[in-house]
C-alpha cells in the first residue's frame, strides 16, 4: 500500500468515529446470512419479491453496493467466522493438502471463530441455522446453537434438525425457516431474562433460498402470476430500478444462454419433466409447458425470500420488545450468488406432487439465476460478478447516523470479523497455543458506516474449484477453471463485457503476480498446524 492512501486509511480512521453515534453499552451484534441469495432478489436491492422488513432496515441505515462473498456457501462462512480467506484456513480446496477441500478442511488453531475472542469481552453467543464450519457451535464459544441438518435438503423435515444438539421431532406444520427464526426467538428471549447485562453476539443462518425449492403453499401463490412475464423481462425492470436507485451505473451483460448449471446432470433433467432446461435461452424461444414450469420455479424462490423476510421480521419484533434494537448492529448479506445448479437430492423429485411442496426437488436454474443476479454475469460457483456479489445492509440506530444511505467502498465477507472485533472492543490474540496468529485479510468497515469512504484493501482475492479471480483497486483479473485471463475496469464495466486483457498485458500480468503470490503465501498458511495424520504436502516442482 502507497504511503498517501495509508495516510488517508489513517485519517479517516481517527475522523471516522467522530461521525458515529456513541452508544452507552457495547453493541449487540446479529450477523444475518442468507443462502444462494441474488444480488437484485432483496427489494431494497432492485427485485420486486415483497422483503419489507429488510427493505426497512436498509431505510433505516446502510447498502453497500460493491460488497463480496466467495461465490460457494462453506467458504463463505469461514470467511465471516474467522476473517480469513477460507483456503488461508483449509476450509476450501488448498493443492497439496488432503484436509483443505469442501467442508471437510479442519481449520489451524490459530484460527478459531469470532466467538472465542467475543466471550472474553462479556458476549453471550447464539448461532441458529446452516453452520458448515468445522466442529460444532457448542464447541466453539457458542451458548445455544440450533444447527440445520436434513433440513437442507427438505425444509419440511425437522430430523437432522438439532437445538442444543438434541434432536428435533416432527410436527405436521414444520418448515425450516420459520423454525430457525424461532429458536433465534427463544435464545434471545432467554437472553432477555436472564442475561440482560450482558451484549449478545447472534449468528443467523438461513438456508433459504438454496434449492431444494421449497415453501409454503400461501407465500407461493402470492407470487403465482408475477413471472410469466419471463426472466428477460424481470430482469430489464430490476435493472431499470438499480440504476434509478444508485446502485450501479455500468451496462447490463446479456445473458448468457450457452451458459448452463455449473455441474452436469443430465439424467435429474430427465426426472424433473418436460417443463425443466438448463439453459437460459431467450423467454420467447421456450414452448407454454415450459414457461409455465420455469415461471412456477421462480414464484417458490421468491416465496423462499418473502418468508425468510417475514422470519427476519419476526426477530426484529423481539429485538424490539427486549429494548436491544437500538443498539444492535445488524449486518445482512448472502454466501454467494444466486444458483444456476440443478441436480435431485434426498427423497427424490415426484412429478405428480404440487411445485414447492416437501415431495418435489426443485432446483432455480440458469435462467432465474442470471436474473436474480442482475445486473452481473455467472452464478454461484463462479467468480465473475454474479458468482460472488452480495448484497450487505448495515443497520446499527445507536451507531450509524446515516439513514438509507449508500456505500459504494468494495469489501468482502473478511472484513465482517475485523469490524466486529473494533466495534466491541474485543482482541485478537497473538499467538494461540505456540503458533502466531497471522494478520487477517480483512479491513474494519467501521469507517464506512459513518460516511461513505474507500476502505483500503491492497487486493481482493478469490479461488474455487479452479476459478479464480482478484481485484485491486477497479481493475479486476478474473479467469475460469480452464479459461484464459480476462480484465475488466469495474470502474466503468462491472458487467465485465469488455475484456481489456489484450488492450492492457502489462495490469493484467502484473494482477496475475499478485494473484499466485497470494496463493503461495496461503499455502504456507494453510500448511501450518496440520491436524494430526494429515501427510506432509510435496514440495512442487512448479517455478515460482
């Protein structure tokens, strides 16, 4: 980092908090993620799917416009628990290293959640919903935890479903989202009572609105005439009201119709009928059994957001009831974008049940996808934009001054833990059990929740299954897993069209540098404490 933008990151830094309400108390902190969530699903952020109570938060605080996750679901929440990229702590396929893939990478104990430094500065902390970390949330500094298990793949079903690790019983109403908001009720209602002195720190996951698509039959039927119209048209009038909102300003991409779901699974096509493709193609070109079929798809998506929204509404009610609203910093975002996946999981897909109900298997597709995903290009999985932007509302009475206001600073799901570490006063360690604990990627947004400034990062950094991609300042270097380089200014092309790579090899050369320097120094990371068993990576052969 240039010494001027240090000195300006510094400056701001100390002028910052003078622009902040100063609240009596710590802040509560209630970190809310969605599950495949689009970009432009929310309505505050573009879509028309009825999300008043997020809508209402956003009015009464902040929306970043430029903000990431790390476009797949378990390295997402490594990076919001532990301020890390996730292949930093092997919560995501590091080469070299058997433990670093997928959900099943066991993370350095020189990594331990936020939790664990957030006790020690007074916090109760609760976690209800999808958790995918490693070990369990009463292992890791959490008071309650009401963890998803089967639910992500029926979310009428209430086995798998655990609330203090003790399992839970069916009932003939049971749905997921409704019952995670619940327990996240019943924690903080206990909170109220019996722990008020204290600051909580809530973790809130929900699982919707990840396939399979599931909801009940009166939040669909709200939605039951609203997508005839097509993904082409939806699209168009979601980015007619970004633009009118302020929260872009670069063309549209068009989508991508030879683009289809990231895995392929042609025979779960099969099952799932006439109705079903996996291509975005134009609206127009699909016959009526398939207009109706994908059109229905969509009204369950959005009845999937519209109840999560009435869930979130239902928790703001008690946070309101126990007098914590005010002083509690709510940050909402989502783990990756929306998902062009379609594949049949658990029981299966029977193609006499109602749409949405628990005997279905519904998956949203490419073409919903894109257009939850306006106005940017690909999917969960990919690291283009629509693979990887989230939305983030920022919502803290006590301590944000500023009402419906924008934030167009770029940031990412590692700068969750940095700020909430600033904001309530709490330490990272600096070593744990005989290892140092390495810096955090991360920047403290705190800055940003006062006025509208640039939060400097050398670089943003992504890698998933080979896709890789890294931004510094407004120049982006994005690739597929067997692509070639593209870059893109999203200064002006956040769409990413035009590729400049040809036009500007010396950026583009110079971003590939530092993107496998970052890859090397997480290697090393990754390497460090490795769980017991685990061989010893090779040394590569590859030049550095």
């Amino acid at each position: 980092m240039k010494i001027l933008p240090r000195f300006l990151f510094l400056l701001g830094a100390l002028c910052g908090p003078v622009l902040l309400a100063a609240p009596s108390a710590k802040p509560n902190i209630l970190i809310i993620l969605a599950d495949d969530l689009g970009y432009s699903d929310l309505g505050c952020y573009g879509g028309e799917i009825a999300t008043p109570n997020l809508d209402a938060l956003a009015q009464g605080g902040l929306r970043f416009t430029q903000f990431y996750n790390t476009a797949r679901c378990w390295p997402s929440r490594a990076a919001v628990m532990t301020g890390y990229y996730a292949q930093q702590v092997r919560r995501d396929i590091v080469p070299g290293i058997a433990s670093g893939g997928g959900n099943r990478g066991i993370r350095p104990s020189w990594a331990p959640l936020m939790t664990e430094f957030l006790r020690p500065a007074g916090y109760r902390n609760y976690h209800s919903g999808k958790w995918h970390i490693d070990g369990r949330p009463l292992q890791n500094a959490f008071d309650h935890s009401f963890e998803i298990g089967g639910g992500q793949s029926n979310f009428f079903k209430a086995p798998g479903n655990t609330d203090d690790e003790v399992p839970l019983k069916q009932t003939p109403d049971y749905y997921v989202t409704t019952s995670t908001a619940e327990h996240a009720i019943k924690y903080l209602r206990e909170h109220a009572s019996k722990f008020s002195s204290q600051p909580f720190f809530h973790y809130l996951c929900f699982t919707a609105p990840h396939f399979p698509l599931h909801a009940p039959a009166a939040d669909i039927a709200k939605y039951r005439d609203t997508y005839q119209k097509g993904w082409n048209a939806i699209s168009a009038e979601r980015y007619a009201r970004q633009k009118k909102m302020g929260l872009v300003t670069h063309t549209a991409p068009a989508m991508e119709r030879d683009v289809g779901p990231p895995y392929d699974f042609p025979a779960d096509i099969v099952k799932l009928g006439p109705g079903e493709i996996n291509r975005p193609l134009p609206w127009a070109e699909l016959n009526a059994v398939q207009r109706d079929f994908q059109a229905a798809k969509m009204s369950i998506h959005a009845a999937m957001v519209d109840r999560m929204d009435q869930e979130i509404g239902r928790v703001i009610a008690q946070l309101k009831a126990m007098g914590a609203y005010e002083n509690t910093l709510i940050l909402f975002a989502s783990d990756n974008g929306a998902s062009a996946e379609i594949m049949v999981r658990g029981d299966g897909h029977d193609l006499s049940a109602p749409m949405g109900s628990a005997k279905s298997f519904l998956c949203l597709g490419p073409g919903w996808s894109s257009s939850s995903n306006t106005p940017f290009r690909r999917h969960k999985t990919w690291v283009h934009e629509g693979g990887i932007s989230t939305p983030l509302i920022a919502h803290w009475p006590a301590g944000i001054k500023a009402r419906g206001e924008l934030r167009h600073t770029p940031g990412h799901l590692v700068d969750i833990m940095p700020t909430v570490l600033e904001l309530t006063g709490s330490k990272q360690s600096a070593s744990i059990k005989g290892f140092a604990v390495p810096p955090v990627p991360g920047r403290s947004l705190v800055a940003a929740f006062a006025k509208d400034v640039t939060v400097p990062h050398d670089f943003l950094w992504w890698e998933h299954e080979g896709n890789r991609a890294i931004r510094a300042g407004d120049w982006k270097l994005v690739t597929l897993a067997k692509g070639e380089w593209e870059l893109y200014n999203l200064a002006t092309d956040r769409g990413e069209i035009q590729n400049l790579v040809a036009k500007n090899p010396a950026k583009a050369k110079e971003l590939e540098a530092m993107w496998t320097a970052q890859m090397e120094d997480t290697k090393k990371l990754a390497m460090t404490d490795l769980p017991p068993g685990e061989p010893a990576p090779k040394k590569s052969r590859r030049k550095q």
